[in-house]
C-alpha cells in the first residue's frame, strides 16, 4: 500500500515541477498578493482534477480497454501540444 502512496506522490511531484501549473500558481500568488487563497483554490483544483482521474482510470479501461485508453489519452496529449505550439 505505502508502495502504491510513495510511487503515485514522487512521479506527481516530480511531473508538476515547473510546468505551466506551477507557473500559473506563481503568477497569481504574486499578482493578487493573497498566498493562501491562490493554495486554496489551486490544491482544490488539482484535488478535483485528480479525483476526476482516479475516477475515470478505475473504470474507463474496463468498458472500453486500456490499449484504447492510452491511444486517446496519447491523442490528446499530442492535441494539446498542437495547440501550445499554435497558440491557441
């Protein structure tokens, strides 16, 4: 269990430092001056996003298989960085 814990924490940890959430947060925890609601509102965002996840991971892969899971999760991915690089 503590394997499981420790795994998920470091690759999370490890992924979110210095991408454009953290960069977002930074921005606005110094443009609005106010630390703790920016902590708030963005360690409940990602509370959500990632229970969204969990929820989605748990069941997802067994309605429709985890190779089609992954190849739009992949999909997406490459969307989303289509769109970075466009600017849109």
């Amino acid at each position: 269990m503590w394997k499981i814990f420790a795994t998920s924490l470091g690759i999370m940890f490890l992924a979110e430092i210095g991408d454009k959430t953290q960069l977002t947060v930074i921005s606005l925890a110094s443009r609005y001056r106010s630390p703790w609601l920016v902590f708030t509102g963005a360690a409940l965002a990602m509370i959500l996003a990632t229970a969204i996840g969990v929820v989605l991971g748990s069941f997802l892969p067994h309605l429709i298989g985890e190779r089609t899971v992954r190849f739009i999760s992949g999909g997406f991915f490459i969307l989303f960085g289509v769109l970075v690089l466009f600017g849109k």
